[in-house]
C-alpha cells in the first residue's frame, strides 16, 4: 500500500486519473481461505461462536486495508457476498432449507437489511462486514 496520488506527467499537468491501491489477489485469496476454513470448522457449532470466530478475522483485515482503495474497487462488496453465499450454505445445513436459514439467522437492524445476527434487537452478536470499515474513514 500507498499514498493516494493523483496522476501527474513530467510538467505537472493533471492526467485525468488517480491510482487505486488495492490489496493483491494473494492477500484477498488468503483472506478467503482463512473464512472458508472457520466456516467449514463450524459446520455443527452455534451462530454465536460462529460470529465469535469470524469477527476478529474480518475486523483485523479490513482494518488493515481501509486506508486502501479496497472499497472503492469493490473488494470488500465482494469479501461481503462471498462470505454471504458461505454463511447461506452454513445456515442451511443447520436448518435444512434456505427459507428457514434466512428467517432464523439474518435480522433487520435499523435500516441494515440482511445482517447476520444472533437476535433482531441491537444486543445480539452480529457479523461484521467488510464494508462498514471503507464507510468509517
């Protein structure tokens, strides 16, 4: 990673376009890895310790990379539905059905639709997501 530059030629003059300082496909497949395999390992543990494992994982990645151009990219949007479709496996072997996954594992927090969490109300444990930290800088 970098500074954020705008583009300028020899004589100063603005190019018309910036750099985007994005993470390198190994870290974003590393990071894929590590969440594939907490996942896999919690195929029969509760939500809780799911969200538990998962958190800090997410949180110290996307910490890191929030000063990036990660968001902007569409990397951590991406992180995001990767880590939607794996949950969505997880809650349907838990439940036996998509449906059922849904109505039991995801909850509408204020205006947030489809958050991951324990209960409906702001005191569940609740997944984060990669995206809140582009929003926060």
């Amino acid at each position: 990673m970098g500074k954020y530059r705008e583009n300028k030629n020899s004589s100063g003059t603005r190019l018309g376009f910036i750099t985007l300082i994005t993470p390198s496909k190994k870290a974003i497949d590393a990071h894929k890895k590590d969440m594939k395999s907490i996942i896999t390992k919690c195929k029969s543990r509760s939500q809780a310790e799911l969200i538990k494992d998962l958190n800090p994982i997410i949180r110290g990645w996307a910490a890191y990379y929030r000063v990036s151009d990660a968001g902007t990219a569409g990397d951590f949007a991406r992180l995001d539905r990767i880590t939607y479709l794996r949950l969505r496996r997880w809650a349907k072997r838990q439940t036996g059905s998509i449906n059922q996954g849904h109505q039991k594992y995801w909850h509408t927090i204020g205006d947030n639709h489809w958050v991951f969490t324990t209960r409906p109300d702001s005191n569940g444990l609740k997944l984060l997501s990669h995206i809140e930290f582009h929003k926060a800088c």
